[in-house]
C-alpha cells in the first residue's frame, strides 16, 4: 500500500483520496513540532509571503477529515525523526527509537492509516477453536458454552485441540462431540505438538469460517461475553477483538497477583510499541477474519515458534498489518476446575523475547 505525501497534495486530491472509497488509505503528515519549521525554511510562511504555496496539514486534520468520509484511524507511527540523513544509523537502533514515549510524539513525519468503515451483517461461517488440556472437570462448563452457542445465527464450527492430557479429557471431549453433532460440525484434533500456540495454530490451520474465534476451555472468561464479542467482530474483517479481564473487577482468584502485575505491565509495553492501547495482553480469547490470519500465514508469524501463547503474534501482526484493535471488556472469573497451563517465569522471559524482536522491527 502506498503511503500519500499529504504536503504534496493539493484540495481536490485530498479529497478525492477519500472520496475513492479504498479499502486502506495511508498517509504521512510533517509532525506538529516540524511542521512549521519546514514551511519557514521554505519561506513557505505568511510571515514572507502573502500567499502560501503548500497546505498546513496536521496529524489532527487528516483524523478529522477521515471520520467526515466514514474512515476510522487504525494508528499511526513515527516514520522518521529527523530530516538529517541517517543511513550510518542501524535500522534496528532506529526502529527502537522510533518507538520511543515523547520521541515518537517529536517525529519529524508520521504516518496514520485508515479503514474504510462499514457494518456486514453477514451469515458467513464461524470457526472457533478450543485448546484443551487436562480439562475434564470443566466438563460441565463445556456443556454450557456448546449450548450457548446455539445463540448465535450463524452456522458454526467447533474444533477441539486436545493437548495430551494426563486425565481424560480426549474421552470426554469425544464424548461432547457425539453429543452436539447434530448442533455443529465438530472436529476433534490430538495436538502433535505441545504449548497453546501450537495448538491454537493446528486448530485453525484446518478450519475453514470466515470468522475465526479462540476461547479458552477453563471458561473463565464469561460466555456471554465471549459471544458477544464473536458477533461484533463478524461485522468488520479489518478488526481483531482483544478481549481484556482487567476493565471490570474480577472473582477472587481469578488471576495471582504476580500474573496480574505482569499482565498489566506487559499491556503497558504493547501499547508503547504499537502506539495503541491495550487493555489486556494476555487473554486468551481473541476473535479476528480470515483475513487477518491469511496474512500471518503469508508472512510466517502464524507458525512461529517464539511466542507460547500466541496472544503478543497476534498483536504484534494485527498493528503490522494494519488491522484495527479494539479492547472488548469481559467478565473474568476464578477457575472452576484444575490449574493454569502455564510457567509464569519461563513464559515471561519468553514474551520479552518476543516484544524484542518486534521493538526492534519495522512495526
């Protein structure tokens, strides 16, 4: 996708940039600070002349004009700090700076880009993925969540990923497959491998709706919402709905304390790396198109490797390809059955390998 110089354009252009009705439109202003520097240094200025040959464009009147012609902002970025050149520089020490809190607002040009907004009220199928692992006791709340789903009108596809449990978890999920067959068309996988990621991406890898939706077996994230949240992200493929447990207080126990911490500190850095907020960076449902996810497999991030999780891929990949992000609240409850899947240290120092390598990328 091109990006538009908008001091290169002039009024009918920029009009008529939006009025073309493009699916994405990219467009890079001069910073608030430089702006005027550069129209003085081009005696562009009324101060030196009457009449002025080149527009004033800032980053707040592109935003504006986007929303009159029913464009939404996905982010925009700091694309270059300085007019100096700066080919002895590493670009990856620059892409760090490039993201740097006050730096990044200093930027000599910036580059915002949009998506055409509109609402499909569509009957495509939905495809949501369930990694379960050592989940038997949740039997109960599977049930539930299978029943809910009949909620929604469109038609859907369940696909459980077993992950090798240590109860029966397998048996029972065979056992819930007979069950809703008639409901759904289910699949039921045995993971080759192991960790969620590579569950969610063997899962996905085999699904075919249009809608692609990740929930947790555990249920603790309220069903409702997770419902909700599949039927929002139906209406727009250019959105990933991150759903986040940390907006409305939570169950006792729903989440330890060191986990909480790090969650939120770990929500912080996203939002400084992609400048956009993040509301929670680590919970486990997320709904995105198929799209999107034609995307990540295209570049390869999908079957990375790096990530445990795969909540910060899909972050990551979702503000690199320009994929709007939106926080989606939900209720977070305490588990009902069995322990978290995780290794909190390990996983961690994993997760800072994976914001690295994004920090220091062209994101």
């Amino acid at each position: 996708m091109k990006s538009e110089n908008s001091w290169n354009l002039t009024h009918n252009k920029l009009h008529q940039l939006f009025k073309n009705n493009s699916e994405l439109i990219s467009i890079k202003v001069r910073g608030n600070a430089w702006e005027p520097i550069t129209r003085w240094l081009r005696f562009d200025s009324r101060i030196f002349r009457e009449t002025t040959s080149q527009a004033r464009i800032t980053l707040g009147d592109i935003e504006s004009l986007a929303e009159i012609y029913n464009y939404r902002s996905i982010r925009w970025k700091a694309k270059k700090l300085t007019p100096l050149k700066t080919k002895l520089i590493p670009l990856s020490v620059k892409n760090i700076f490039r993201k740097l809190p006050i730096i990044k607002q200093l930027a000599y040009e910036l580059e915002i880009v949009f998506y055409k907004y509109s609402e499909n009220i569509s009957d495509h199928l939905i495809s949501i993925v369930i990694p379960a692992r050592n989940e038997a006791g949740n039997k109960e709340l599977l049930v539930n969540a299978l029943n809910k789903f009949k909620s929604i009108p469109n038609e859907l596809e369940i696909i459980f990923v077993e992950g090798n449990s240590k109860d029966n978890t397998y048996s029972m999920l065979k056992e819930l497959k007979e069950k809703f067959t008639n409901s759904y068309k289910i699949s039921l996988l045995k993971q080759t491998s192991k960790g969620k990621k590579n569950a969610v991406v063997e899962g996905f890898n085999i699904s075919s709706g249009q809608t692609l939706a990740i929930i947790d077996s555990d249920f603790t994230v309220d069903i409702n919402d997770s419902i909700a949240a599949i039927m929002e992200s139906t209406k727009n493929e250019n959105i990933l709905i991150n759903c986040a447990r940390t907006t409305f207080p939570m169950e006792k126990d729903a989440m330890r304390w060191a986990n909480y911490i790090g969650n939120r500190l770990f929500a912080i850095f996203l939002s400084i790396l992609i400048n956009k907020p993040v509301s929670d960076s680590l919970c486990g449902t997320k709904v995105f198109s198929r799209k999107f996810f034609k995307l990540m497999k295209q570049n390869g991030s999908w079957d990375s490797k790096s990530d445990p999780f795969g909540d910060f891929t899909i972050i990551f990949e979702a503000a690199k390809n320009n994929i709007k992000i939106l926080n989606y609240p939900v209720r977070y409850y305490a588990r009902k059955s069995g322990a978290p899947n995780i290794s909190r240290w390990i996983d961690g120092l994993k997760l800072l390998k994976v914001c690295w390598i994004y920090m220091i990328s062209d994101i």
